[in-house]
C-alpha cells in the first residue's frame, strides 16, 4: 500500500466526518480587499501557471489521470452495502504495482505485463474498523468484520481482459490449489471464484468488456452461501456503474485533458507540485474523493452538502467548485470542512468569507491537523489545514490570493 502518497489528502478526511451545525458566518467583507496586504507569511498568492503555460502531463503520467477518472466510478463499499461505512485509503494499480487483495504479485505481475493492463482502481471497506492482511490467503485482523475490496482494472480490448481474468484466477488458484476450491457464482456464470473452507474469504474475477472486475469479499463467519451473496451483490452494484464509463483506447488513454477549467491551478500549492498522482495532486467529482474518508457514510453527507460537482486536491489543501458564490459562502458559514469539528476558531484577520474551526484530535486511522480554515471566493471554496492557527490563517490568506490572481 502506497500511504505516503495519500496521506496529506487523507488527513483532511477521518473517522467520524460531522458538520459542526454552526451557521456563524466568517470575517465576511463586501467587494474585493487589497490582497496584497493580507498576512500569507511565505506561502505563494499566485498559481504556478500566472507566468507559465499550463503543464502538461507526460506519457508516464497518463495512467495516473486515467485511474482518477476510473475512481469515480468504482463503488465504495459504503455503496454496494451502508453497513460498510469504514474505508481504507484507495490504491492506484499499474503494472508494477497490484495489490495483495487481488493475490501474491509475484503471480499477478507477469499477467498484468503480459495482458498489457493500462491502469486500474482498488477501494476497500469494512463494517469494522480491521486491516486485511494478504498473506498466503488473506486474513483480517476483527475476526466477525465484513469486508469488500473492489479492484477494476482496464486493458487495451476485451480479449486482454477475458484472458487476464482467468489467468489471475488460475494463477492464484493454483498457488492454493491443495486448500481453496472453485466457487460457482450462479448470476454471473462467466466469473471467477474460489474460497478456502473453514475461512471467511472469497475471491473472484470476472472480464467486463475491457474491464476487469475482481472482488475479495469476506463475511463474518466462513459461510459460503453468505459470502457467494455478497460477491454477487457487489457485481449487481458494480457493474451498471461502470457501464456508464466508456473504455480507454491506448491513443485516448494519453490524450486525456487535465484540468482543462483551472481548478487544480487554483489551490495553494507550496511544494510546487505539478505531476498527477491520486491522492496528492488529483481531480475527483464526489464519489471519487469521499473514498479517501474513514467514515464513508459521513463523508459522502458532508461532502454531498458542499453542492459541489468538482474537487481538486493539491498538496493537502482542497478546492471545490460549486454552482455560484452563493454556495461557495454557504460553505463557509456552514462549516462545512471535511473532518470534525470540536470549536470554532479565529478566522484569518482581513480575509473575507473564511473561517476557521479546531478539529477534534480523538484517535483515528490518519494523521488529522489540528486546525482548518476554509475561504470561499466566486464559486470556489478552498480548505487548508495545519497544526499551528497562525499558520493556516497564513495558508487560508494564500488561498484567497490565489482564488483572486487565477484565471
């Protein structure tokens, strides 16, 4: 699992995502300020394309837009079942790097090279907070949680992807054939599966036009009939949604636009990062980014409240485009933030339609800050984070710089 890569998103989403209920507005100004005297310490007030040309993906980065694009179609488990409201920070797949849930790489590897897998998406949920444990065959550290991880994955035609799944099926059977047995799933007669008796787990892939759909699914006891259920449940949920994608040729799949309408540009950026990756410089629409939360249930309330249609995520700070200022503002005043809130806090002095809250620091799975100040400028709305108030009001004051001096 690539955490580093995720986790100054993710520290913006945790357990337990709550909307603090206050209607208080913030520092609110009429007409534009002068933001050249706004407190922004050293943190930029321009985007780093007001003197350059946009940047412009590269061949390797391709992949990594592609799965952003997948991830908003690839249900969260919150979704396929409301019991499974935990979630577990996605996993982007390529080539080089598949996730144990889908079986020991050292056996999935050459088949995703050899079926040229373009790129792919893993999201996992639970009932329970648990972490599944790959293993020789997977093993979950809350015995009686129940679990789905969905992994997609595109190849360049469905014959690729019809080969691929019985090779991963094959392939991880035969690494357990003395233990696991085939699984018939009755509605869905061309998939793959098999479970190990006397285990909780159930593995399964199935070739969908040029998607592969695999699932790891496990129950609370080792029941195959409940767990044959839920794996077929998960397809019935699954794949009208991804009907609703249209695959990737290899041409389309590196000629994708990146943020075409400026909203990455849009939000502060210290580190100056540039380069596509899910989870620290990433486009979602709201299925997409509810996945990186703790409580999938509370997230996607919160984030459904926003009225937003886009995210943007750069370097821990959050931007969302919503319909009008309007909505923008009624975030603000809302406190609508993405992690929970446990008081208010000084806004950023002189900044106009902001506002800041202190976070509740109770143990959780990620790494939350303990402030976030959110700014709402035209139709966007921006949230950063940091452990020091004087330094988020900074953060917070940059951001509206930004809003002001983008295009």
């Amino acid at each position: 699992m690539r955490r580093a890569v995720v986790l100054p998103f993710a520290a913006l989403l945790t357990a337990g995502l709550t909307a603090c209920g206050s209607a208080v507005a913030g520092s609110s100004q009429p007409a534009e300020v002068d933001i050249r005297k706004l407190d922004t310490g050293s943190y930029p007030t321009e985007p780093l394309n007001a003197h350059d040309d946009d940047y412009q993906p590269d061949f390797v980065t391709m992949p990594h837009i592609a799965a952003m694009r997948l991830s908003d179609f690839v249900l969260p488990a919150y979704e396929i079942d409301p019991h499974l409201k935990y979630g577990q920070l996605p996993f982007e797949i390529t080539r080089g790097g598949l996730p144990g849930e889908l079986g020991s790489e050292g056996d999935m590897k050459p088949i995703a090279e050899r079926n040229k897998l373009l790129f792919g998406f893993k999201t996992t949920g639970f009932d329970q907070k648990t972490t599944i444990v790959p293993s020789a065959w997977p093993i979950k550290t809350t015995q009686h949680a129940t679990t789905i991880s969905t992994m997609v994955m595109q190849f360049p035609d469905p014959e690729r992807a019809t080969a691929a799944a019985a090779q991963f099926y094959d392939a991880d059977l035969g690494a357990n054939r003395e233990q696991n047995q085939p699984v018939p799933l009755p509605n869905y007669p061309t998939a793959h599966a098999h479970w190990r008796p006397g285990t909780p787990f159930l593995r399964a892939t199935l070739a969908h036009g040029s998607y592969v759909v695999a699932f790891l699914v496990s129950t609370n006891e080792p029941d195959l009939s409940a767990l044959t259920e839920l794996t077929e449940k998960s397809y019935a949920a699954q794949l009208p949604v991804l009907d609703q994608l249209k695959p990737l040729t290899d041409e389309e799949l590196f000629d994708l636009p990146w943020d075409t309408d400026h909203l990455l540009s849009r939000a502060l950026n210290p580190n100056k990062s540039e380069r596509p990756a899910i989870g620290s410089q990433a486009l979602y629409s709201l299925r997409g980014i509810v996945q990186y939360a703790d409580d999938l249930s509370v997230a996607k309330q919160q984030f459904s409240a926003m009225n937003a249609d886009r995210f943007a995520v750069s370097d821990g700070t959050i931007v969302a485009r919503t319909p009008d200022a309007a909505a923008a503002k009624k975030i603000v005043a809302e406190r609508r933030t993405p992690a929970p809130i446990a008081r208010d806090a000084d806004a950023p002095p002189n900044v106009p339609d902001s506002a800041c809250v202190e976070n509740k620091r109770a143990a959780m799975d990620f790494d939350i800050k303990r402030f976030t100040c959110i700014v709402a400028y035209r139709q966007f709305a921006g949230f950063v984070t940091g452990d020091q108030l004087l330094d988020v009001q900074q953060r917070a004051a940059a951001q509206y710089a930004i809003f002001a001096n983008s295009r």
